[in-house]
C-alpha cells in the first residue's frame, strides 16, 4: 500500500494549512467587524430625497396641482407618504405658498414636529454650527420653487418653499407608503 517515509513532510504540510485557515479566518472576521461597524449617517440624503419627493408630487411639468390650494387637501395621501412616520420626531416637513406679490396662498403644510423645525432654523441660519445630534435640514438654500397655478379661469405664477428635515438615527421606518 502507501509507505509514508517522510512524516516530517506532512507535519510541515498540515502547520502551513493550519496557517492557512487562520489567516482566512481572522481575514472574514476582520472584514465583518470593519463592514458591521462602519458609521454611516444618511440624514442629509433622507431630507434630500423628501424635498425632491413633496416637489415633484406638488408641482408637475411647473403646474401646481388644483387641489393644493385648498384647505383640506391631505398631503399624505396625494404624495404617498406614510403619516405614521411624521407623527414622531424623525422626518418633518414644511412647505409654504406663495403667489408672485408674495401673498400667502393658503396656510402652510406641515408635518407635526415643531422642534425639529426650530432645531433646523438654527442650525441653517447660522453655518457654523456643526451640530452632530441635531436633525439634518435641507431646503435648497433658502431657493423657491417656482410654479403656475390656475385662479378663476385665469393662469398665475406662484412659489413655494419647503424645508425637510431627517433625524431618522438608524430606525428602520418607511417614509413612503408602498
């Protein structure tokens, strides 16, 4: 049958295999504590993307939709956006209408969280701050939205502003309904 007559050629054979496995271990376990432990902070795209969400669902092809000027218009159900979610302090949401002489055109949309909007006031009015537990806000630099809408049969021009804000610290939460 087989003679082994070299038995040193196997125990120097079986320690680098050893050694093998422990580099690919200590390898794949290394890279999962570096993947798992990675600090990512996607407030900033949160509030982006529900800026752009509420625009683009309110004014299409630069036409605001009719129904927005009136009062009772739900803005959760035209936008597909889930109203559990803004109920706590996570997401928030102001959006305010102009018409060009800036008048108001109807009370302001909003989200429940008035600290939030408070936290945002300070942290986009002054830009030094660098505040690292408070909600990341966006709204476009303070830019306006501008739109046409139609008033007793005649074509205007107006404007909205909206301010967004995410304070979402790795909850799991659906921002919009599927």
């Amino acid at each position: 049958m087989c003679n082994l007559k070299n038995k040193k050629g196997v125990e120097v054979l079986s320690f680098f295999w050893f050694a093998v496995l422990v580099g690919v271990g200590t390898g794949i376990s290394v890279g999962v504590l570096f993947f798992y432990s990675a600090d990512v902070d996607v407030r900033k795209t949160e509030a982006n993307y529900l800026y752009f969400k509420i625009s683009d669902c309110l004014v299409q092809n630069g036409l605001l939709l009719d129904e927005v000027l009136d009062e009772n218009f739900n803005i959760f159900e035209k936008c597909s956006l889930d109203s559990y979610t803004f109920s706590g302090e996570n997401f928030y949401f102001y959006i305010q209408f102009f018409n060009e002489p800036d008048l108001k055109l109807r009370n302001s949309l909003t989200s429940e969280s008035g600290k939030i909007r408070k936290e945002c006031e300070i942290v986009l009015n002054d830009e030094k701050i660098e505040a690292k537990y408070y909600p990341k806000c966006f709204d476009n630099k303070g830019g306006k939205i501008n739109f046409f809408y139609f008033e007793k049969g005649e074509i205007k021009k107006g404007y909205m502003k909206i301010l967004t804000a995410s304070n979402n610290n790795g909850i799991k939460l659906a921002m919009v309904k599927i």
